[in-house]
C-alpha cells in the first residue's frame, strides 16, 4: 500500500509529531508498505514530485530510515515562518497532491489543525482516507472546555474548571476562578504535551501563569489540581488497552518528562485492583463513544481517594519511544510493526465518510 505519513505542521507540538511520523513511517515499511514522510506545513522539500512515481513512495530497502530527536524546549515558530517562507499556510507544496496520489494517509500530527478538525476535514472533502478520528470527533475532543461540558453532563467525572480569555482583567480572572481554589492548573485550552501548562499553588501566582497559558492561543482553563496517581488508557478497533500508570522520577507530566528518555517511571498494566481498573477502562470506551472518537485514541485519568477524573482524550496520541499506547499494545502481545499496521488496516477498510 503507497502511504503518505503526515507530521510535523505549524504547531507547538510539531517536534513530538516529527518523531511520532519518523517512527511510524519506519515501522510501516517494516511491514511492507511504501511510505514517504512529509511535513504538513514545509511540504514536500525539492522539485515537484513525479506522484505516479514508486521513487515517491519507497521501500524499506530503497530509502535510509527516518530519524528525528525531540529536542526539551517547544519549537519557535516564528522562526519556523521565517524560514520556511510559508507565513500562515498550514498546507505545504505538493501536500494535497502526495495525499492524493496515496492509498492512505497516516496522520502523526499532533496539536493544531492535525487534532482539532481540520486536516481531517479537509481530507475528507476531498475523499482521502486518514488514520484515526474524524474532523467532528477532533473538534470536540481538542477543545478541553466543550469535551469536559460533554463529560459533566453524561456523568463522567472531571475536574472543577473555568475558561479565562485574552483581555479578562486581574478582577475578572479572580471572580471566574474563585470556585477552583488552590491549588490548580492552569493550561490552553487546546494545546497537547503539556505545553503551556503551569501548576499554580498560591493566589499570587495566578495572573502570571495565565498571561503564560495565553501565549499559547486566546483561551485558556484554569482547572481544579487533583492529587493523585495519574494514568491513562488507550483504545484499538473498540478493544481497550490496559491501564497504565505514568510517575513523573521529578515534578509533573510536562513537556520534557514526557519526551525525554528516563524521566517518567510508566508501569503496564497499571498496579490496580480490577474493579478500579475495570471502570476505568469502561469510562475510557464512553468517552470514545461521547466524543465520537475513531479507531484509536488515547483518555487520561487521576486517581485519588473520591475515584477516579477524566482530564482529556487525545484524537492523535503520540508514537514516540516513550509514548503510552505502543505500551499498552506491548503489553497484550501487539509490537509496534504490528500496532502501526493494524492502526492502517483499520483505516483503509473503513468506509469513507
């Protein structure tokens, strides 16, 4: 099968999606595709591609193996504009084209417009099939205020929140927090990788931890710190995955623990009794079912004396060395060729919207 993988784009979480895209389009020619890897947003890099061409699209044996080392800091995009000479275009040159040209496209985006609709959408109007959830799915699983205004309406249980926004003054931040209390957490509403996320332990603390989130986009959440052992779970083709549990060696769950090799102590399965485990686990299967979510997604849990809470579900969950769901899927005996096929599989014999 001819597979475009697509990574990286205009996003602050575009180096995790780099290595997530590198390991994917690797392990998708171990299994005896053609792949080519491209970068949603700088396009395909050289003169205009030969799409017809099995050069595009290569072997295993044809093409050296991708690699790509996420470095600790999020990328500068800024400077990413000025490089690439592409301003705001999402889509680079030759993207659609390639995508066309594909049995499949394979989306390893993380964050921006590879989680919140609207590559999806833009694949779907023009009748390509992607890997994972659709552009409705996304839209409402990228956005942690609506998803959670789902979730406290269906009974699944999340933490206290409030939404602040670009040009709420010191007087207004307090008033709509003021139900949170200390401590808590002050995130973007719609960025992944703990990017932007500040823990706030003290009330003088607040408005420079927002003024940091809203760096990130115009919106932001200040939720309610929950205590307790963190964990997440994954979900195949209607299969869950076991639990498993993530322990920061040092601080939280943020960007350079996640990606960096050694920093976070995960445990597959998770160290539950079964009912806890099992409830999780069902909570993760309506979630997926709330949101509309796909073939694969990934939703996230604290665990502390009152049960369990839900934070968020990831449409696109990462790929990476240290990521969590090719752990799951090790641990019920799917190897990373395998889950990366199967994820492929999934895809291709789902009807087309």
């Amino acid at each position: 099968m001819k597979i475009v993988v697509l990574a990286g784009g205009l996003s602050h979480e575009r180096d995790v999606s780099m290595s997530s895209g590198s390991q994917i389009a690797n392990a998708l020619r171990k299994a005896g595709h053609r792949v080519v890897l491209i970068d949603v947003y700088t396009g395909w890099d050289g003169p205009e591609p030969d799409i017809s061409s099995d050069f595009v699209f290569p072997l295993e044996q044809e093409a050296p193996p991708y690699t790509y080392v996420i470095p600790e800091q999020e990328p500068d995009l800024d400077a990413l504009r000025q490089s690439s000479g592409n301003g705001d275009a999402l889509i680079g040159p030759h993207v659609l084209d390639l995508c066309r040209a594909a049995d499949l496209v394979f989306l390893g985006l993380h964050g921006g417009m590879g989680e919140n609709g609207m590559i999806q959408a833009t694949l779907e109007v023009m009748g390509i099939r992607f890997t994972g959830t659709g552009y409705a799915g996304c839209l409402l699983a990228m956005d942690k205020d609506v998803s959670k205004i789902l979730m406290r309406a269906t009974g699944v249980p999340t933490p206290e929140w409030a939404v602040l926004e670009q040009g709420d003054d010191d007087t207004t931040i307090l008033s709509k927090t003021e139900k949170i209390g200390f401590p808590c957490v002050v995130k973007p509403c719609s960025n992944g990788s703990s990017i932007g996320v500040v823990m706030v332990n003290r009330p003088e603390e607040l408005q420079d931890a927002v003024r940091a989130a809203l760096r990130f986009e115009n919106r932001v959440m200040v939720e309610q710190k929950i205590t307790g052992r963190e964990f997440s779970v994954g979900v195949l083709g209607g299969t869950v995955l076991p639990v498993i549990e993530i322990a920061p060696v040092e601080g939280f769950y943020d960007y350079a623990n996640k990606y960096q090799i050694g920093r976070v102590i995960e445990t597959c399965p998770a160290e539950l009794s079964e009912p806890v485990a099992t409830a999780i686990q069902s909570s993760a299967l309506q979630v997926g079912a709330l949101l509309r979510l796909g073939d694969y997604y990934r939703v996230d849990y604290l665990l502390d004396a009152d049960g369990f809470h839900c934070l968020e579900a990831n449409t696109l969950p990462g790929m990476t060395p240290a990521s969590l769901i090719p752990q799951e899927a090790a641990a019920v005996g799917i190897g990373y060729v395998e889950l990366c096929d199967r994820i492929v599989r999934l895809a291709y014999e789902r009807r087309p919207s």
